[in-house]
RNA sequence: GGGGGGAUGCCCGAGUGGCCAAAGGGAGCAGACUGUAAAUCUGCCGGCGAUGCCUACGGAGGUUCAAAUCCUCCUCCCCCCA
C-alpha cells in the first residue's frame, strides 16, 4: 500500500463509480477506509474481493426484507468479485439472538434442510448463482473439538459482550440470555475465518456479529475483514422492520398483483428508501428520483406506482409487472371489478330453508374468518352484492339473488359466486 | 444450596372471590376523506343461526353457590445471597 493518502478523487473514475454504487443504500462501512484501499488493491493485484454473506435457514420463504442484503452481494457480483454465501445450516440450530428479546427457538434438522433448499432457490432471483461460492458452515463447525471450541471462546469477555445493545436490553431487563446465544457471535465470527472474507454484509442488526468477525480472524492471523451493513427494511406499515410475524412482509413469491399492490401501500416516505433498497438502481438514478420528488416534477401517485412495477418486473418480468399495474389501475383508481374474478360454488351449507343466510356464506367463501366477523363486517358497510350495499346483519337472500352474483368485502376481497 | 418476585387475549399491560369475554394502549379489520400514501374522525375487534351455551387469564388438581383472583403440586422466567 501506498503511503499517499487514498482519496476519491485520486481514483480512476470507474472505480469511483464503482465505490459511490456499492456505498449507496448501506449504513456503515466500516473501518472507514478500509473497503476503499481493498478495491485498490483488488484493482492492482487482479484479485477479486471475497464478499461474505451468512444466512441462517430459520424462515421458510423469504421476503424483501432479504433482498435488500442479497442485492447488495449481486452487486459485488456485478463488480466482478466473488460473492460467497454461507448456509447456516449448524449456526440455525444455534439461534442468532440479535434483535431478539426473547429466547428463539431451536430449529429441527429437517425445517433447517427444507429452509435452505428454499431459500438458495429463492435467492437465485436476485444472485446470479452459477457464480456463487455456496457453503454450508456444518462443514467446518461440525467438526471443531472442544480444544478449538474452548480456543475461540477465549477471544471475547462477557462484558465485551454484555455491551451488545440486545443483551445489555435483556439482561438489564431481567430477561433471560442462555449461554447458547453467547456462542452466536463467535461461530460466524468464525465462519470469516473459514471462508477468508474481504468483506462481510449484513442487516445493522448484525454490525455487532460483524465486527466480532474482525476480532476473530485477527485472532487466528488473519486480516480482519471490512464490514458493511444495510438498513433493514421497514415493512409495508412503514414502521415495523420487514417480517412475516408482523404481517408487514412482500414474499418474493407473491403473485404480481399482490407485489404491486402491497408496494403501493407503503407510507410516501418510504419510497426512496425502497429504490435504494430493492431495485439495484445505480446511485444517480436514486438522487435522480429523489430530485424530481423534492421538486414536485414527479407525481407521488406515479412514483410509487412506477416503484411497484419496477420491483415486480424483477420478481415476475416486465410483462407481468406492467399487468399488475394495469389490475390496480383498474381496481383501485377506476374502481372496477378485477378482470379475473376469483369463482366459488355456492355451497350447499349456507343453504336453509331454501334461503342464503349471508354470515354463513362469507364465512365458509373464506370472505370472513367467522359468522361473527361477517355480521360485522355487514354492520359496518363493508359488504356488496353486485354493488348493493347490504348492513343487515342477518341479511338472507334467496339463491336467485346469489348465483352468478359478485361479492366484494372492504375494498379488495372480491369473489364471484357460480351460476 | 437459601430467600424473594413473576407468568393475563396477537403484543404490552390493569385486574387480588361475584358487576370479567376481562380496563387502557398498540397492532389489526371496516367506514368517511384520499393517490389502497400520510394525517384525522368513527365503529368493530373469542366461537356458536345465540336474550343462552362453549372456550379463555402458564399446567394439573382442590376449596366455594361462585375462581384470572384463595389452597396444593408441577413447569418456566427473573432478582438477591452463596
């Protein structure tokens, strides 16, 4: 390395671009300098960086939320450098507790294989993965022995790791922190020396498993690696982060016109944030959309509806995104009756006395979750009958008034019952 | 090993014998307004064709006309001392 202080100027300018676009849409790189004199060198010495990203197979679909990391490696990828992702096929048994308040628990062998093999096929939608080093980290952690278990533990102290913001939380707030949970940091801490990271990505949440990596390799002679981590991703509330637990999730298998029109429903604020996060767009496009939005050049409306078709074509290609964007169009802006109408038989059991009771009906369509939730939802003006508005809670309509008739609850439930 | 505290509905949290399907908040759902945005207002928010019945306050028993509330045992968590 030279001595002449790395600057981005002094760069050549692709590699400037190169450094701008990576950057974009993360929250720290750090140390601060680091990644920029590792792409130097990379550059000089014809090296491709080794860009690590661990992921414990613990959910059985992924979501955006996932994505935002995993654009970041096909970014690197992108770049020409090597994109290693690990399956934490042994560090899922173990529970990462970062974020966690509580006890997470253990995962069966059997989930764990049926998540990873999910998951590398999801993921194949973002990484290009002929090109990926794919590992799992039972290949190096199953085998370790006690003597190397106990080498690694020696590395970090309890109250190194009571500074950890979740378990200073916990075990301040009398809750309970197994000795399991300590292990986490330091077996993918681990998992950088094994692989010989460069670099290693991941959620802020994760900065604090990141940074024990580089104390880890230089614990076992090794470079330690630099660490870059990205937002999570706040879900389509617009204030929990991303998560099936919270209802607030895009599964990357959603049928398009549910991609789109979740997207639509994110809170303004957050459409930059999901640019930036889930399309790959290079960083002046961003500033560009940004620019536009501040001068008011850009309707919001068309914005968002632009974002949705955008991260739907990635999902579902071009010609299904722009469907999509027609279907809300028409659904939701003109008000209409979705083109594909849902079809249900009218079942026999909601039939008596030759009368439809409604409750009945709307509940066992999948409508309303109970008779209950029907009458409510009758109470409340939500339900039509081919566009007739119907409140009576008890309503019972004859099977005339229903067969071939359309049923709407609340704005997006829509089904067509059998003539 | 000893002593103490705690477990309530999706989440947080009140409730210490009947008035408790359980306050309040959050989330959620629906209506109005809109751009399926934000903000705001309103209503709903266990199940059952239902002036009643069933399920539910960590688990199992018990006391009582009556238990989320009292007793016994169990499970789990936390704190203090060692």
């Amino acid at each position: 390395m030279s001595d002449e202080p790395l600057t981005l100027e002094n760069l050549p300018a692709d590699l400037r671009e190169e450094y701008q676009n990576l950057i974009t849409g993360t929250v720290d790189v750090l140390p601060a300098e680091d990644l920029l004199q590792r792409l130097l060198r990379a550059r000089t010495e014809g090296r491709p960086l080794r860009a690590k990203l661990g992921v414990d197979p613990t959910a059985p679909d992924i979501h955006l939320g996932h994505t935002v990391v995993l654009r970041k490696l096909a970014q690197f990828q992108a770049y020409g450098h090597t994109a290693v992702l690990i399956i934490g096929d042994f560090t899922a048994k173990v529970g990462d507790p970062s974020g966690r308040s509580k006890l997470r628990p253990r995962l069966e062998e059997e989930t764990i294989e049926k998540n990873a093999a999910t998951y590398v096929e999801q993921a194949a939608k973002v990484l290009d993965m002929d090109r990926v080093e794919l590992v799992r980290n039972s290949d190096w952690l199953s085998p370790l022995k006690m003597d190397d278990v106990l080498r690694l533990s020696a590395v970090v102290t309890v109250a190194r790791m009571l500074e950890r913001d979740d378990f200073a939380k916990r075990y301040a707030g009398n809750e309970p922190i197994s000795m399991l949970e300590f292990m986490y940091p330091l077996l993918q801490g681990y998992d950088s020396v094994a692989v010989r990271a460069d670099v290693e990505l991941g959620g802020t949440d994760q900065k604090f498993n990141l940074l024990m990596g580089r104390n880890i390799m230089d614990a076992y002679g090794l470079e330690p690696q630099s660490v870059m981590t990205v937002p999570l991703l706040a879900g389509t509330d617009g204030t929990q982060k991303m998560s099936k637990t919270y209802g607030n999730y895009v599964g990357v298998n959603e049928a398009p016109e549910d991609m789109f029109g979740k997207i639509m429903s994110i809170p303004d604020r957050l459409m930059v944030t999901y640019w930036t996060l889930l399309t790959g767009a290079p960083y002046r496009e961003i500033e560009d959309v940004q620019r536009r939005l501040d001068k008011g050049a850009y309707h919001p409306a068309t914005a968002k509806r632009d974002l949705a078709e955008r991260i739907t074509s990635l999902y579902h290609g071009s010609a299904a995104a722009t469907a999509a964007r027609e279907h809300f169009d028409r659904v939701f802006r003109e008000r209409e009756l979705p083109e594909n109408l849902a079809e249900a038989a009218l079942p026999a059991e909601a039939l008596k006395d030759g009368k439809v009771w409604l409750p009945r009906l709307l509940n066992l369509t999948g409508l309303a979750a109970s008779n209950g939730e029907a009458r409510r939802l009758l109470e409340q003006g939500a339900v039509r009958v081919n566009d007739r508005v119907i409140t009576e809670s008890e309503a019972e309509l004859s099977p005339e008034e229903v067969r071939g008739a359309v049923i709407q609850v609340g704005k997006r439930r829509f089904l067509r019952i059998s003539a």
